[in-house]
C-alpha cells in the first residue's frame, strides 16, 4: 500500500513538472504550428502513458494561448488537480482489473428474453449484485466504444474469449501464421475459467487496510497439465510456445466429507481420494464397497481401455471438424482403427452402454454412487448421461502410475494469460479485443458467404479466411441476421420462432411440503425427447438434420451457486488441510429417506470446496486465505427465474440456498463466519448475467453435444463447450485446436503436425 502511494506521488509530481514545461511552452512559441509540433514531441517523451490517454485522464488539453499573452496558473492547484484526477484514473484501471470475467450485463426486464443472443444486452452498468460478487465497476464513460465509422480487416475472426476461442487463436496466430482478431464482450478473456480480485479490508495492528485477494470463478480440479500424457489444454501451450509460463503445482487427491453436521448422529464421514496406480481401489473403494466392487472396478476400467486409446494416442493438433476430419488422423493409424472399430455411437456417445449394459453393467450400490458422482463432476449429469469418452479417460487418468492433480501457481487467470499472450506475440497485430460486443456474424446480401463481423459499436471486421464463433450454441440464431443465412443453418427452410430449450431439472412445486421441496435431475432422457419432438414440429424446423434446431434446443444442464470467501487464517493448520473437497450434504447416496434416487447427483448435494491458498500462498495476503465453495449444475434456474434482482426476495433466497455451501465450509473450518473478511454469494442469475449462460446453465447435455464444430459454411466453424467433447477445460481446449485446423487444409495441417514432432512437441 505504501508502495502504491508513494508511486502515485511520483506520478503526480511527473504531471506537474510537465504540465508546467507545456505551459511555459505557450508563451515560449509564437507560432501554433511549433507549438503543435513542441506538444507532439512531449507526448512522445512521456514517461507516463496515462497522461496522453484521453479516455483515463484529459489533463494536458491546455490551449496556446494568443502571442505574447502572460499565461497565470496556480501550480500547486493545478499539482493537486493532477494528482486527484491520477488517483481517480488509478481507480478507474483498478476496478476495471478486478472485474476477471466475461459477458455482458442484460437488461434486468429482459433476461429472460435476450438469453438466445450472444451479443445482446446493454453495456455495463452498476449493479447491486455485481457489487456484491465482483466489486464496482466503471460506468459507461470507461467502456471501449469502437469508431462506428472504421473497419478492420484479419484473417479470422473469433467471437468470444473463453478458453476454446483462446486455444483457436493462439494456434492460428502462432502456428498458421495468421492474423486472428478475438472479440470478447467482457473486460477481461477466460470465459467461465476466468479469475477475478476484489479489494477488501484487514486489519494491521490498530488499522484497516486495503488488500487484494484473487478468486477463481470456476474449475478448480485439472488433470494431465504437468507430466505426460498431456491434456488437450497443456498440448495447445506447449505448441504455441506457452508450455512454461504456467507452473503447475501438483497434489495427490482430494478429501470427501459426507453428510456435514451430522458427527454427533454417526453420519458424518471423512475420507480422502488419492490418485495413482491402486491407491483408490485398495483404501476407499474396498472399504465402502467391498471386494466385489474392486473387482467391478478393475473389470470396467479393463472394458472401457480401448475408449483411453485413442484419447492419449491422437493429439489435439490432429482434430479437425467435416469431412476431411480423418485425413490427418491417418498418421494414428492403430488408434485410429481401434475408434474405428467401436463406431461413433459409442465413442461419442454416453457412458449408459458401461453402466447399464450391453457392454458392462455396474451393479455395485456404491460403486454406482460414486461413478455418478464422479460424472456430476465433468457434465453436471450421471454417469449414464456423461460422455463415454469422458468417463473412460478419467477412470485411466486417476488411476495410473504417477497420476496428480493440477493447480496452476497464481489461479487459473494464469492459463487464460498464457492463452492470451499466444493469441498476441508476434508481428502479426493478432489481438484480444475486451470490451468488444458482437453484434452479428455476417453473410453476403445472398446469405451464401461468411464475411466477418459487426460489432455493437457498430465497427465492422472483414474475416478474410472465417469466423470462429466461441459463444454457446444457443446463441447461434441471435447472431446470425440475415434470413437467408438462418434458411441454410436450417436445410432451407426458415425457423418460425424460438423455442424453449430442453431442461436437465424438473423443478420442486413451491406449494408442497418444505422437506419434500427438492427438484430432481431427469435421469433419462425419454420425457426430454418427447418435449424435444414437440418444439421441433412447432418450430417449423426440419428436425435433427438442422444445425440450428440442434443448437436451439440442445438440453440444458443445471445451474451455479457460489460462495467466494476471504477469511483470517490465523491459527489454521493448513499442513492438515486438502487444497480441495467434495462434501456430499446429504451422503453419496444422497437423502433415500425422503426422496428416492436423490443419490449424489440431487440438489445442492454434492458442494466442492477449493482451498488453493494451500497450494499457492500468494492468492492472499500473509495470514489470510481465499475458499470457494460451488454447487455446479445442481442449482435448478427455475427457482429464481422470477426472482427480481436486488429484491428483498432475492436476497432472502439467497441466503436460504447457501446454507448448504456454508455447511460444506464449516466442516472444514468450524469457525468460518468468524473469520470471514469477505463474502460472496453467486447466484443462477448472476451466471446468467455475467457469464453470458443462458439460464445460468452448465452447458449442453452430452446427448446434444454436436458431433463437431462443423457448419454448413466452410467459413464458420463453432467451438467450445456445447461440440464433443463438451464441458470441461481440456474439452474445449480441444474444440478450439480442432476449429483452428480447419481455417487451413489437411496438407498444412500435415505439415504442422510434422513441424511440432519434430520439436518433440507431440
């Protein structure tokens, strides 16, 4: 803090010292042609760049005045003025740094309507909630506002900055040799990886002072990241040349609390999860399960081996969405004949073939239980609905010689940094456009060609190459105006209207009983599809053949609730502590008392706990830590769709649903809430406001995952979350690497792929 101060001081004394040359210069020059020329050099020499930024300060518009005129200033006023509008400027970029997010805030009247856009909404306004969750932000005055009048030309424009989008460019950029554009709504890129900071106050001896602690937002487990095999996300740093900026800090497992609270009934249950070679089959899978179930486990993981293949074998460099996908896939032959040789059903398909037959059957209570709640984890679906290939890969990857977890040093924003640095090193002027809302994707006037973008500012990009769009699949419609456009998405017919997306959550009847008032998770998909078939007859649309009716009603997974904390650490153990849990709030086999198949995947059971600050001391200052406590996609949305923000009501239901992600906490730290230096609760309408996920969702469900991210237009492609492999950091990591591949042919992605093996990079 001293620090900072003391720097804005010398800040300021700067500004005074050059405001006063320019104002000698005024009665120095006579001829406004030099002084013009005098201006421009001083701007030049600056040594502080905020000076000559019109949009943080406009100090140094001081006009010449006429020849010979005696020109009388209070400098140290003027000193005072300087310093108090730097101070203001210092604020203004703070703020704006803290706000580590994407999306857009809505209209509060019109969420619920503008969710199918991408780009829709207003700009950033000071909201309550945002306040509340991610600090203040600056008004409309800070916001980038491109020239309605200018255009900009590259060779591939991407629309968003999640990790997918990040991923595309940086290998377009650094391995293609092109000049990518990424536009991203937000202030800052990483999508729902992003992090964020928030200023809070703590106490030094008898004063207060202000501190930054730094939050992840979302994922807090990563596999794969710092030894081989390499995920997707770890082999797209490594191609561009950002394998070593991220310093991965390993760990052995995570801990499991079951049923919190409940120590003094016999229920609460402690146990820990560690990876590596027979480490979970020889502790908790024998002792809960027994030795049958070790053997089903053994047996599963031995059926689902040739699914590992092909996922270890093939790397993301070699993916590439249409028809031309196996061309580079022939350099993996054997792994390639033996997903082949399964069929796509299966190797896109769900887990239910291993789980319920034909080709294994999971019969074990508990093993059951646990394979759910493993799946929750990746898809915020059960295991019979998660993505086989998913599944198959986490099962080697937990359990083979050497297996940890990963955390990268500084939170995940450093990943996103990474990403982002790729995406802009070189000469190519590739750039990371924040604060830069896209309005449409365009076609010419015929609809039969991509051509860029426009954004809300009305600026349009020339893509010369394509468009990759990262925003989710539900957006696709909004963004595409041109009817003729949306008549090819949609095999020549033109989609009606807009129709609800299929839910994952049937939500509780509020005029029940309170303990039986739990909405539950569509466990099949039987009642889905028929509500699916219906919308599609009434959307005129030409049924599962389109693209756009698969983006349109793609089913959509459960919602988010947070609780980020900032707590005074003093007299915490954190030697004795897991960098993460999973506390199941009513048991892994969820509340059968009450509700039937409940099981781990019911609402607001199971509640995951990150603690990175026992990885990484340096998210907090000394003596203090940062915990974040989530339900992810166990949040139904439609408790709070009519829920007004800020409202006493809203509130209110906030409060009631984090007692389950405070109960989690507390039985980690009993006394959390008296250490608490900063709460933050998040809530589905908060996901769906800032984070751009309509309905606050999780994302697609695996069984609308489209196959890849190929579209009717070789000039479009889609990435991210919604294309197979679905959720999941390493999943969209590969979704980008496989729509950057197809902004080249085959042949130059050959002829990559030969320049990364020969750098050992593959």
């Amino acid at each position: 803090e001293e620090a900072r101060l003391a720097e804005e001081l010398r800040l300021a004394e700067e500004a005074r010292l050059a405001e006063e040359s320019r104002i000698a210069a005024t009665t120095q020059f006579q001829d406004r042609d030099m002084f013009d020329e005098f201006q421009k050099q001083e701007e030049n020499n600056s040594p502080n760049d905020m000076l000559t930024n019109e949009e943080n300060i406009n100090l140094l518009n001081v006009k010449p005045t006429a020849a010979r005129e005696e020109v009388k200033v209070d400098v140290a006023k003027l000193a005072e003025e300087v310093e108090a509008s730097i101070r203001a400027s210092r604020d203004l970029d703070e703020q704006t740094r803290m706000v580590r997010m994407t999306g857009s805030t809505m209209n509060d009247d019109a969420v619920s309507n503008e969710w199918n856009n991408a780009a829709s909404g207003d700009t950033l306004t000071t909201d309550d909630e945002y306040n509340e969750l991610y600090g203040a932000i600056p008004d409309d005055s800070a916001i980038d506002k491109d020239d309605a009048t200018t255009e900009e030309e590259v060779d591939v424009a991407i629309v968003g900055a999640g990790i997918g989008g990040l991923c595309a460019g940086s290998i377009l950029n650094t391995l293609y040799g092109m000049k990518v554009g990424v536009y991203e709504s937000h202030y800052l890129a990483g999508g729902c990886a992003h992090a964020f900071e928030r200023i809070a106050k703590i106490k030094k001896g008898n004063k207060e002072e202000k501190t930054i602690f730094t939050f992840d937002s979302g994922p807090t487990i990563v596999l794969g990241c710092s030894t081989r095999p390499y995920n997707p996300l770890r082999q797209v740093l490594n191609a561009v040349g950002m394998g070593n900026e991220v310093d991965w800090i390993r760990y052995d497992g995570w801990g499991m609390i079951e049923n919190p609270g409940k120590a003094a009934e016999g229920k609460e249950r402690k146990w820990k999860v560690e990876l590596g070679e027979d480490v979970f089959e020889d502790g908790p899978l024998l002792e809960f399960g027994g030795v049958d179930a070790r053997k089903e486990f053994d047996a599963l993981r031995r059926a689902t081996k040739e699914l590992v293949s092909g996922a270890v074998s093939i790397p993301a460099m070699a993916m590439r969405p249409g028809d031309s996908a196996l061309i580079p896939l022939l350099r993996y032959l054997p792994a390639l004949f033996g997903l082949i040789k399964q069929g796509e059903k299966i190797t896109q398909g769900t887990f239910e073939p291993y789980m319920n037959g034909p080709l294994f059957v999971v019969r074990d209570p508990w093993l059951r239980n646990w394979l759910d709640a493993l799946a929750f984890s990746l898809s915020g679906l059960p295991a019979s609905r998660t993505s086989a290939a998913a599944m198959a890969y986490v099962l080697y990857d937990m359990h083979r010689p050497g297996a940890a977890l990963d955390y990268p040093r500084g939170g995940l924003g450093k990943v996103v940094d990474a990403l982002v640095a790729g995406v802009e090193q070189g000469t190519l002027g590739s750039k990371v456009n924040l604060r830069s809302q896209v309005e449409s994707i365009d076609t010419t006037e015929d609809g039969v060609q991509i051509v860029g973008l426009t954004l809300k500012s009305g600026k349009k990009i020339r893509a010369k190459r394509g468009v990759i769009c990262n925003a989710h699949v539900w957006s696709l419609r909004g963004l595409i105006k041109n009817e003729k456009a949306l008549k090819v998405l949609n095999n020549s017919i033109l989609p009606s209207k807009k129709v609800e997306p299929r839910q994952s959550w049937s939500v509780w009847n509020k005029d029940g009983a309170a303990e039986k008032r739990r909405s539950s998770i569509q466990l099949d998909r039987a009642s889905i599809d028929k509500v699916g078939e219906n919308a599609s007859a009434d959307n005129n649309s030409s049924g599962d053949s389109s693209l756009l009716s698969k983006c349109d009603e793609a089913e959509m997974t459960g919602s988010f609730l947070h609780l980020h904390l900032a707590l005074d650490a003093s007299g915490l153990d954190l030697d004795s502590m897991d960098a993460h849990y999973t506390v199941m709030d009513r048991g892994l086999e969820g509340d059968t008392d009450n509700d039937e198949g409940d099981g781990p995947c019911g609402e607001l059971n199971m509640i995951a706990v990150s603690n990175p600050c026992v990885l990484d001391e340096n998210l907090a200052p000394p003596g203090y830590i940062v915990v974040h406590a989530y339900g992810a996609g166990n949040e139904p949305y439609g408790l709070w769709k009519d829920i007004k923000r800020n409202s006493p009501e809203y509130k209110q239901l906030k409060e009631e649903r984090s007692k389950a992600l405070w109960r989690a906490v507390e039985s980690i730290i009993p006394d959390v809430r008296e250490r608490v230096v900063l709460d933050m609760t998040g809530s589905p309408l908060t996901h769906e406001r800032f984070l751009r996920r309509p309905y606050g969702t999780y994302g697609s469900a695996t069984e609308d995952y489209l196959k890849d991210g190929s579209t009717p237009y070789n000039g479009l492609v889609l990435c991210g979350d919604g294309i197979f492999p679905g959720i999941g950091i390493p999943a969209v990591a590969l979704s980008g690497a496989s729509a950057a591949n197809a902004m080249v042919n085959p042949f130059q992605q050959w002829k990559c792929l030969d320049d990364l093996k020969g750098k050992g990079l593959l």
